[in-house]
C-alpha cells in the first residue's frame, strides 16, 4: 500500500510528463500563416474592396470561379472577356506546399482547370486581373 506521500509524487511526475509531451508535440507543429506578409496585405486592404466591387459592377459580365464536381473541372468564366491579364491563385489554408499559381489565358470566356491537380479538401481560389488600369479581384472557396 502506497502512502499519500508518493501518490502526490507519482501524480505530480505523471502531469510533468503529460505537459513535456505536449509541449515537444506542438513544437513540432507545422504552422503555416495565410500570408508572410500579412500585414501589408492588411494596410491595403481598401485597394482589395475596391477590386472586389469593380468586379461586382460588371454585373452580368463579372468572372467567377465554379466547381463541376461530375465534370471533374474548375472553370474560371469571363464573358465577354477577349484577353485578360493577371493571375489565378489555388490557395490551400492547410499546406503552404500546396499552394498553386496559374496566368490567366481566357478562350472562349472560360479558362479550365483539372480537378485531379488537386488534392481533395478546401481550397481558396484567388482571381486578379486587370483591364485598361481598372483592377479586378474575385475570391471563391472551394472544397473538392
């Protein structure tokens, strides 16, 4: 039989050890952050909702991203864009390595995308382009 002594000791040493464990666990951790420089991106953060609402005004014609899950596509649609210039961004939240950037080269209003490029899970689309010095930006989650 153990006296209350050693149970307190034996329960102290059995909390340290937990604690260790954890601590060297989240240690090892890989913590990727939205954006390195995050806090750029913050400060200009207005030019971004201005991107975004040009985009909106379009009205019809504004480009979006779509997922055809039976088709195995992402397609980024145009209309009525001949030739845009910028950059289409797969942003995956959970892995940095996954992370994906195309130039955007419309045909026929559309631009296509393989599904099977990309591992299954949540991913950020980000669209940037520009028209005659009027700037663009359309975001679009998509999980797969």
């Amino acid at each position: 039989m153990m006296s209350w002594g050693t149970k307190i000791t034996l329960s102290f040493v059995a909390f340290v050890a937990v604690i260790i464990t954890l601590v060297v666990i989240s240690m090892r951790q890989d913590i990727s952050l939205v954006a390195r420089d995050y806090y750029v991106q913050e400060i200009a953060y207005q030019d971004q909702i201005d991107r975004i609402r040009n985009n909106e005004e379009l009205g019809e014609l504004k480009t979006e991203v779509v997922y055809d899950r039976s088709a195995g596509k992402i397609v980024l649609k145009a209309p009525g864009a001949e030739a845009l210039e910028g950059t289409v961004y797969f942003f995956r939240p959970s892995d940095a390595t996954l992370d994906k950037k195309y130039s955007i080269r419309i045909r026929d209003g559309r631009q296509v995308f393989a599904a099977s490029d990309f591992q299954k899970g949540l991913w950020r689309v980000k669209v940037s382009w520009q028209v005659d010095e009027k700037e663009f930006y359309t975001e679009k989650v998509l999980i797969l």
